[in-house]
C-alpha cells in the first residue's frame, strides 16, 4: 500500500511537471474556458447556463482522452513496465494509478472552473452539489477509463491521437456542449448517445444544475458508471508490459466491447 501511494504521488507530480501533461491537464481547458467564457456567453446568453458543466466536460476529454494516452504508449516502448513487472508491480496498480492521478488533477480544474465561471462570466451555479459532484466522478472515471483502454491497446502514439480524435472531435459538435441536445436531428441524436461526452451533459443538466433534459440522466449517470467499470475492466485485461509480440489488431477487436454501455444507452434513451 505504501508504495502504491508513493507511485500515485509522482504520478500526480509528473502531472504538474512535465510540459505536455501540464498543458492537457490545465493549460488548454483553462484557456479554453476562458475563451468560451468571453466569447460564447457574449454571443448567446442561455450558454451561460451550461457552461460550467460543459467545459468540465471538455477538461476531462483534454486530461483523460488526449493527454492520458500517450505517456502510458511511450512508457511501454521504453521498458518501463518490463522494469515494473521485474519489481514486483502489478498491472492493476499501472493501470489505476493513471485514473486516479486524472481525477487529482480534474478536481482543481473543476473547482476552478466553478467558480470563476460563476464569478466571472455569470455561470449558473449548480442547484444540486451532490449530484454536481457525483456526475462529475463518474463521469471522469468513464472518460479516464477510455482514455487508459486507448493508450493500452495503441499501437504507437500516433495511433492514440486518431483514436482519441475519434472521440474528441464529434463531442464538441454532438455532445450537447455547444448547444443542446434537442436542436440535434433524430439521426444524429441516436450517433450522440454512442459519445460519453453526451451522457455526461445529460446527467449534469438533469442531476445537477435541474434543467430539462433529453432523456432520463439516471441512466445516463448509469452508462458513464458501466462505462467506466467496462473499460477499466478492459484495460487491466489487455495490458502488455511490452512492446513486443503484440497483437493490436485483436486487442483493438476487443476494446470495441467498450461500446456496449453506449448502445445500451442509445436502445434505452433513443
């Protein structure tokens, strides 16, 4: 237990040193908020009433779907792991501590983005704190989850780009951060709920700031929660101390089971 915290504490500090993880974990989610703070809440008013959880939203997918993956890559074609797996190092404690590093550094991204949205730019505060908080772990834990499943079976760190893209890029535009849900087409409505990015929104508006929501947020929250045990689950299982002798193909094929909370979620919500 001792050096699993000594592990947990240098991952934490690896988080605020190095350049790269410094500018996925802060850097770029606090720029970009106040960016959206100064010019979306300008632009259209109502954005203020979502602001808070979608830019918490868009600082979890930077920490845990961009900057997450590509150390976990690099370490494995270092050798890292193989000098882990020499010490006596589990694969649960390698791949766990990553996750809870995330959620260190997330909970002061949050808290920053709280209450400078709220005293800066007018944000509507949460009108459940429990269930604001309760959203937000799960909802790390699932995008910290995917992002550990992406770096584990990428085959370089090119890999983990396109396949964090994947994910990234039809969230800004279908996940209900820019706008709502409901001004979504059918079809790509039912393409929304396949993203964790919109169960995340769903859950907050419904369980944590009482707004109308698109469909139930318990099961929201209860996908993002199947989502996060699924691919942690995932990721224990296909973790490889090294590079060699690997085949991506098949662990790619299985990560894939990964989507089964989502379509559950899209058969129930769509």
């Amino acid at each position: 237990m001792t050096a699993f915290v000594h592990h947990l504490s240098y991952d934490f500090r690896v988080g605020l040193r190095d350049k790269s993880q410094m500018l996925m974990n802060y850097l770029f989610p606090l720029i970009f908020f106040v960016m959206m703070g100064l010019l979306m809440t300008g632009i259209n008013p109502t954005f203020k009433e979502t602001l808070i959880p979608a830019m918490m939203v868009n600082a979890m997918m930077s920490s845990a779907l961009l900057g997450m993956p590509n150390p976990i890559v690099s370490a494995r074609e270092a050798g890292i792991y193989r000098s882990y797996r020499i010490n006596g190092v589990p694969a649960l404690s390698i791949v766990a501590i990553p996750v809870i590093s995330i959620a260190q550094h997330m909970a002061v991204v949050y808290t920053i983005i709280t209450f400078a949205g709220g005293a800066f730019f007018g944000a509507t505060m949460p009108a459940n704190t429990g269930g604001f908080i309760l959203v937000a772990l799960v909802s790390t834990l699932a995008m910290a989850g995917i992002g550990m499943l992406i770096g584990v079976i990428a085959a370089n760190t090119r890999a983990t780009v396109l396949l964090a893209q994947m994910f990234y890029l039809p969230s800004m535009m279908l996940g209900g951060m820019m706008f709502p849900a409901s001004l979504l087409s059918a079809p790509l409505y039912k393409v929304s709920l396949l993203l964790p990015a919109s169960h995340v929104m769903n859950a907050f508006r419904g369980l944590a700031m009482g707004m109308e929501t698109t469909g139930d947020p318990y099961i929201s929250l209860a996908v993002l929660a199947a989502s996060a045990v699924v691919s942690f689950g995932l990721a224990v299982s296909l973790f490889s101390w090294d590079s060699h002798n690997n085949d991506h193909s098949r662990k790619t094929f299985l990560a894939a089971l990964a989507f089964i909370p989502y379509i559950a979620g899209l058969i129930l919500l769509g």
